[in-house]
C-alpha cells in the first residue's frame, strides 16, 4: 500500500501507508484534515463530532490546520504589520468560528475546500501529498487577513512515521505575519483514559488569563510522567528546545510527537469529558498576532518559512 484514493463522507480522500505501518487520510477538500490515522486496524486519532460535523459546523477533529492563527485572538479588528485584520466582516468574507466567550478561534480554514492537491508521490514504505492553497486568489480569505501569500503543506508517511511540513511564501509582495499550529487529537483505544502514560517535557509555561490569553508572565514547570489519571490539561508552554518527544502510551502502543524548529511553542489540552490528549505545535502563542512583540514572526515580501512537525507510531 503506498497511495489510495477513496471516499468519505461524500468527500474525495486520500490515504497514505504502508504496509505494516500506519495509514494517514486526509480530505483535501475539507482544509487538508488529517481524518484517520491507524496502525494495524486502530484509529489512534480522536474522531469527536466526525468528519461531517467538522465540515458542516468546523468542529475540530482529527489532526485539523489552525490558520492563519491557532487557538483564539482576543480582538475583532486589529492592526497587524501595517494592515487591519477584520474578522467580523460580513459575507461573503470568510469568518472564523468564535469559543464561548465570544473570541476568533482556530483562524480561517477549518474544512475549507480551497486547497489544490499539487503532487502524489508514492513510496516503497508510504509517500508523499503536496498540496497548495493560495490567498492571492480568495477574495473572501483576504478581507479578513489582507496578506496574499500561498499556502503549500506537504505530508509524509514513511512507514510508522507522519511528517507534516507547512510552508508559507511570501510570494505577492505582502508581509505575512506567521502564527499557525496544529491541533492533533490523539487517543488510544482499548485503554482507559486514566492509565495513558503521558511524557510532556516541558519545562516553562504560559501564564494564561480567565479568557484563556497569555498574560506575558512565564512560570517554571514539571509535569510528572506517568499515567494521566485525572489531570486534565488546557495550557500553554515553550516547547522543548531541543525536540524532545511527547509521549502518549499505553495498551502495548506508544505515539510520539516531536516539533521541528519551526515550532517555538505548546499548547496541552486533555479536557476530562473527551477521550482524546492534543499536543498542539505552534509558530507563535495565542493571540500573538494582537500582541506582537518578538514571539510573532514577520515575513517580509520574498521570504518564506516552514514549520514541521511528526506523528510516531510503535
């Protein structure tokens, strides 16, 4: 099994795998979601609502994109590089989903049907997608987040191993200001939550306020490997300098997951009502691209940026 085309849900997917390896769907068609992610028959990735209700109503599931900012800024219209972001502008501009306290969440492109598969190549051990979506030409993307750029991810599986790179051009002679992540889901089936042997290696958090926004402080912190039990999570951190794993294990399974460079940033969330532990990577903290300041990347016309980070199955 290298690369199979099928369908779900009515939508177009695409599988990368290999045999006695992992097996990662994604829907181009629904903002490039990674879907499904299984090893030897089980789905590892928390489903939550499903495909259709992320689709219909953008409830997160899977490994979804945040972009062009992940979890939530704390303003409706902002100055950002020298252009206003307006995300409360009215159809046909594109709006972000907002959490209960009314905040943009999860930026612009959960299921969005924009994006363009560019290349398929398979492999002997899994292969490679490569899509592309481009501002330049999203009239409805631009009127909230007035930076025409493109847009390419590129996803590879080799083996046990899921690589998802971001890459993002400054190709229109704008800026673009980078504060993207990821929110993969992940579960491990047949085993109670409270036994998951989880391994954070963080050492320094985010203090967050009553909205869940950073306040600038930053705070030392440990958490004990071990089982998860009852603790719950819905933090922000500095991600390990030095790449090393978090860990989710249990019931004779182990995934890992390790930020490359592009990846300054942690976000834990492991709700107690959910069966499900997210290790999000991210560019930049929440609400950075309010705040500004040094955690918040620029892109200047010309330049490009990649951010990767991986998914290890055992």
């Amino acid at each position: 099994m290298a690369i199979t085309e099928s369908t779900m849900d009515g939508l177009a997917a695409l599988t990368l795998g290999a045999d006695d390896g992992i097996e990662v769907t994604f829907i181009p068609a629904a903002g490039m979601v990674a879907c499904s992610l299984r090893r030897h028959g089980e789905e590892l990735l928390g489903q939550r609502g499903g495909l259709h209700r992320y689709v219909e109503e953008r409830s997160t599931m899977g490994i979804p994109l945040l972009y062009p900012w992940a979890n939530r800024v704390s303003e409706l219209r902002f100055e950002v590089a020298g252009r206003e972001l307006v995300l409360d502008a009215e159809p046909p501009a594109r709006s972000p989903k907002r959490d209960g306290n009314g905040l943009p969440i999860h930026g612009l492109l959960s299921a969005d049907g924009g994006w363009r598969v560019d290349s398929l190549d398979p492999t002997g051990d899994g292969g490679t997608l490569r899509a592309s979506l481009d501002f330049a030409e999203r009239p409805d993307l631009l009127a909230a987040f007035p930076f025409p750029h493109l847009l390419r991810m590129e996803a590879t599986v080799a083996r046990t191993r899921l690589t998802l790179a971001t890459i993002v051009e400054a190709n229109a002679g704008a800026p673009v200001p980078i504060a993207f992540g990821f929110h993969p889901y992940l579960r491990i089936p047949d085993a109670a939550r409270a036994s998951w042997e989880i391994e954070l290696p963080l050492s320094e958090q985010l203090v967050l306020d009553e909205r869940m926004l950073p306040t600038g402080e930053r705070v030392a912190a440990r958490i004990e490997p071990g089982p998860l039990g009852s603790r719950t999570f819905d933090d922000a951190f500095v991600a390990p300098a030095d790449g090393a794993p978090f860990v989710v294990a249990g019931a004779g399974r182990r995934i890992e997951v390790s930020f490359g460079p592009g990846y300054p940033f942690a976000q834990v969330y492991a709700p107690a009502e959910d069966h499900v532990i997210a290790i999000e990577p991210m560019t930049a903290p929440t609400n950075a691209l309010v705040t500004g300041g040094p955690d918040l990347r620029v892109l200047e016309p010309g330049e490009s940026c990649e951010a990767a980070f991986s998914v290890e199955v055992s």
